[in-house]
C-alpha cells in the first residue's frame, strides 16, 4: 500500500456534493445558438478559418493554433456561422474576448471519423500531434494545452504519471460522475499517456468521499498496473502541487513544473478526451458540467456542448431566478461571480452553482486586519498571506515577488478562514494582473528600444554608403576630369609646334640644291612664322583644333539613350510584377501602382533629355541615330 504524505494548511469547507450525485449524466439539449470562443487555453488564442454564412459539420475546425502554446476550436454541433464577434466570456477580469456563433442545424451531423485506432501502431509524435489537433487541454484548472505537458515530459525522465480525481472543491462533481460512468475510458486515456511518457508507475489520486468511484476504478483497474490512491478528504488536496506532495511525497519548487521532478500530473476528464482524440478520432466539443445549487429544481451532471450559454444550461435543470442569489462559474472558492446568462461554457467550465441566500450569506463589511495569523496556518503553500495582502493592497510589487506571491495558487483558504472577511485571494489577482502589466510594458519598451536602435544603426550605416559611394564618384569624376584637361592640352600643344606643309616642302628644296661643305655650314636657321602668319596661312589647316563640342555631345547622346533604355526596362518588370498581385491584395497593388507612375515620369523625362541631346548633337554635325 502507498505511503501518503501531508501538504502544510489546508481547510475543511462543508462539501455540498450530494445534490448533484443522485443522478446520471444527462445529455444536455443542442441549445438554439452557441457561443465558441476561440481562447478556451493557456496560450495564444486561435485563429478563425471559418466565414460567416458557412455550413459546418460537428467536429469540424473553425480556428486553427495559432502559436505553439495554442490549440485549434473545433464546430460543438453542425449548422452555420452567424457571428465571428467579441462576446464575454466568464473571464475574472470581465473582459470580452473573440467568438465564433453558430446556429445549430439541430441535425447534429459530425464529420467524416477515422475508423477506431490502436495507439501502440503508432510513433509518439504522431499521438501529440493527434493530441494537440484535436484541440485536448486540460480540463481541470487553467486549460494548458495537454500536448505541450506531454512533450515536456518526453524530455525528461518521468517516474510517476497521475490522475487527478481528487475534485476536492466544494459542489463540483463532474469528475466523480465520470469516474462512476466510465472509468474504463479514463484509465485507457492514462494508458496512452502512458506509453508516451514511459513512467515507472501509474497512480490515480481520488479522495475517500468518492465510494463509488472508487469502486469502479478498481473494477476497471484489474489486472492492470495502475494504482487506485484513496487520499484523506482536505481542501485543496486536488491542487496539482499537493496532490503529487500526497502521493509521492515531493515538492515542486518554486519557479519549477512538475516534470522538473519526474512527475506528470493530468486531470481525469483530459484523459478521457486523451482516449477520445487518439482512439476514436473525436475532438473536444464538449464536457461534463455540474449543475447545482438551491437555484435550479434538478440538479445534476450534464454532457454539455462547449459554447452552450449558461442560461440555457441552468433553464434545462429548472432554474429558479427568484431564489438565486448569485450565480458562479466554477467552485464557491476559487470559481467567478456572473451576472450575464449568455456567458458561454467553455472547455475549462467543470461547475455552474445557482446559489441560494442561505448557501451563500452576504459578505460582511471588510474590516482592518487583526494579525490573527490564521491565514498563515490555511495556507497550502506555506506563504504568508497577511504580508502578501500588505504588499498587495499598497502597490508595494517587488515585495510581494519577493514574498513568492506567484506561487499563491488562489485557492482561497485564506479567506475562508480570515475573521475580518478580507476578500484576499482579489488582491493577490490584482497585484499579479499588475505586475503581469508591468511585465508587458517593460517587454513592449524593450521591443521598442530594440527597433529604435536598430533603425539608428541601419541609417548610420546606410548613410556611410552612401557617402562612400559620392566621395568615389567625385574622386572618379576629378580622374576623368583632370585626364579630359591633359588629353586637351597635349592636343593644343602639338597643335601649336607643328610645320606647314609650304615650309617643309621649301625646307627640303633648299637642303637639295645646297651641296657645297660651305653652304651647308651657311644655311640660315628657319625663322618661326608668327601667329598671325599661321592664321593667314592658306595651307595651315592645324588652326582648327579638333571639333570637342562633337566629342561631348556623342558621348551625351549615347548616355541619354542607355538611360531611356534602362528606365523603360525597369518599367516593362513593373508592369509585369504588377499582374502577378492577386487581386484581394489592395496594399501591395497600390504600391507597385505608386512604382509603377513614378518610373513611367522617368521615362518620360529620359526621352525628353534624349531628344535636347539629339538636337544639340545636330548642330554640331554629329548624327543623333
């Protein structure tokens, strides 16, 4: 037999689970519209792929993962989108978020399923991914998607693999129900987590107020190696970090995961939506909801479709407005005050109390508190919550980091216990909201500093080319420059030292008909013709140095025409670029239609300059073709 094992605190609220246990589950009806969100997880939310005005099938996707942390959201029945709009959706903090309505074709018609299938035939990576596609998270606290923990504890050794069917919170029985109906389906959910973790043991955590689930996991568990725990009934014994404390007598550290220490913990419903996924190819569309409450006249468990309005829910199990004081979401500890009856059901949805007056007294005036310390003797964590609640109702944040305030579960024995009836557990949510806050700020300023810098070193160094760049083509252009001037000049000066052809000709008559030594020693030195005489000259043709306009303006001519050429090229790609934009890309067509007018007005401008260089070229004799 198991050693058990005790947590610190711990508290022992009237149960209140009879009311909702004398009954067997029943199928809730297909309610006249649903509201799907499409954050119903820890993570990213989903992704709509669906239109308004289409048809879908029961188990069809309609938002797709949209990140790692993130699942997909799958049809809850067949019928039509009507709405993809902001809705609210029993979040604590009030707030809206994105949803898919349909409207039931009350055919309830499901989709094409894969024949049932033999996990052992398949890899482990195959199964996550079957997990996670068929949108599986955890059913019994935050909605962490199931396929992330089990790829988690793929990396690391795992000792212990258990299910949670402790469901120590007050009224909330969806779990025994399942437990006592379909164990059997449970324990093959644990088997295929199972063969994907490898564990040295298997264990099943279930307190002892659950006779009869209990007795039908041991029936199912026959001949198994699986281990039925009963635990001692105690308030939050379900709490994921004090059940593994039970069984195994470990703790998880603070800032750590339980597969840090060999351990993975999964509810009991995900492990029967594990069996579904995987076997019979089913995604997640719906759940197994209690009901109760002095609020409704028949209270009891029903499998009800995720995006079911609570209102239609409570209407099915005769609620009694009039004697309802106040209706929550959730467990009386740790569950959420609504006053919207549109509030839809969603995959972490486990209870829906209509409480009466005398179920739920009217909260006394908060008084100051008198550091009876007895918060500190509830609390599971061992923290100190009469500090935390210091911290947190100054605005004092570093502190209550300091103080652990994240490892505060908010299972709110605390305040249960707390004499002067400080709602404690809403100032450890406000200051963790705030100091999330923070958190996002800090990351969004970073970001931007990031982009900031990184935009103030791009233009530096595009600035440096670009300097670069005009300093080479300066110091080319004062080569060519200075090379232009000395060629010019080379051809002045031998224009200005060459003979007439009339003196050459009478220099050579006058060396032949001088033979004598004498005359040869006597012959006259050859005077210079002066300027004017060169000018006058009618047989000196060199006073017409070489025409440099001709030169300058073929050189012109010829770049004007390679300009014309590669502007109306780059035009021609534009163009072409232009008609491969699909149609629905507005943005992208007006920008290459922007490109698009700006080159054809260099076009234009290139054969204007082409056409001045033509006729300059005409006037100085060159031809412009």
């Amino acid at each position: 037999m198991r050693q058990l094992h005790d947590f610190p605190g711990g508290i022992h609220p009237p149960e209140n689970k009879a009311q909702s246990t004398g009954k067997p589950i029943r199928q809730a009806q297909i309610p006249s519209v649903l509201i799907v969100p499409v954050s119903q997880h820890s993570g990213k939310p989903a992704k709509p792929i669906v239109d308004i005005g289409q048809t879908v099938l029961k188990g069809q996707k309609i938002a797709e993962a949209a990140a790692s942390v993130s699942v997909p959201v799958h049809a809850p029945t067949s019928g039509t989108i009507s709405a993809i709009t902001d809705h609210l959706t029993g979040h604590p903090s009030g707030m809206a978020g994105l949803c898919i309505v349909i409207e039931p074709d009350g055919e309830d018609t499901w989709i094409e399923l894969a024949a049932e299938r033999d996990y052992r035939s398949m890899t482990p990576e195959q199964i996550r991914e079957i997990i996670r596609d068929k949108g599986i998270v955890g059913m019994g606290g935050a909605g962490f998607p199931t396929e992330i923990k089990l790829h988690s504890a793929a990396r690391t050794k795992i000792q212990t693999l258990i299910i949670n069917a402790a469901e120590c919170e007050p009224c909330i029985t969806a779990d025994d129900m399942l437990l006592r109906e379909q164990a059997s389906r449970v324990l093959a959910g644990m088997e295929i987590m199972a063969f994907l973790s490898d564990p040295a043991e298997c264990v099943i955590g279930i307190e002892d107020n659950k006779p009869e689930a209990i007795a039908a996991l041991r029936e199912a568990a026959k001949g198994s190696q699986i281990e039925i725990a009963v635990i001692p009934t105690k308030y939050p014994s379900g709490g994921e970090k004090q059940l593994i404390k039970i069984l195994t007598g470990l703790e998880v550290p603070s800032g750590k995961l339980p597969a840090d220490i060999g351990v993975l913990c999964q509810n009991a419903g995900t492990a029967a939506a594990v069996y579904d996924a995987v076997v019979l190819d089913k995604p997640l569309v719906s759940r197994v909801v209690t009901v109760t409450g002095r609020g409704v006249s028949e209270a009891r468990n029903y499998q009800t479709m995720i995006g079911t309005r609570i209102g239609d829910l409570l209407d099915e199990a005769g609620y009694r407005e009039p004697e309802t004081r106040r209706v929550i979401i959730g467990g009386p500890m740790m569950g959420v005050t609504v006053n919207d009856m549109a509030i839809p059901v969603t995959k972490t949805t486990n209870c829906i109390i209509a409480a009466s007056a005398q179920e739920l007294p009217q909260a006394t005036r908060e008084q100051a508190c008198i550091r009876c310390g007895y918060c500190v003797e509830a609390c599971p964590m061992g923290l100190l919550p009469q500090q935390l609640f210091l911290f947190s109702k100054n605005r004092e944040l570093e502190k209550a980091e300091l103080f652990n305030l994240q490892d505060c579960i908010e299972c709110g024995a605390c305040s249960y216990v707390c004499p002067s009836q400080i709602p404690l557990v809403q100032y450890y949510r406000f200051a963790k909201g705030e100091i999330r806050q923070q958190k996002m700020e800090k990351a969004k300023s970073d970001r931007a500093r990031l982009r900031f810098e990184f935009r103030k070193e791009r233009m530096a160094r595009e600035a440096a080319e670009k300097e670069a760049k005009r300093k080479a083509r300066a110091e080319a252009a004062a080569k060519a420059q200075a090379a232009k001037r000395k060629a010019q000049a080379n051809q002045n000066n031998e224009g200005n030292t060459a003979p007439s052809p009339s003196m050459v000709k009478s220099a050579i008559q006058g060396g032949t008909n001088n033979h004598s030594p004498s005359a040869a020693r006597a012959t006259p030195r050859i005077k210079k013709p002066t300027l004017e005489q060169r000018e006058t000259n009618p047989d000196n043709h060199l006073h017409q140095p070489p025409n440099q306009e001709a030169i300058i303006a073929e050189q012109n001519l010829k770049k004007m025409k390679s300009s014309l050429t590669k502007a109306e090229t780059k035009l021609g790609k534009m163009v072409a670029a232009a008609e491969q934009i699909k149609p629905d890309d507005i943005a992208a067509k007006e920008k290459i239609q922007r490109a698009i007018d700006k080159n054809k007005a260099r076009v234009e401008a290139a054969r204007v300059a082409l056409n001045e260089a033509q006729e300059a070229a005409r006037k100085v004799g060159v031809n412009p073709d």
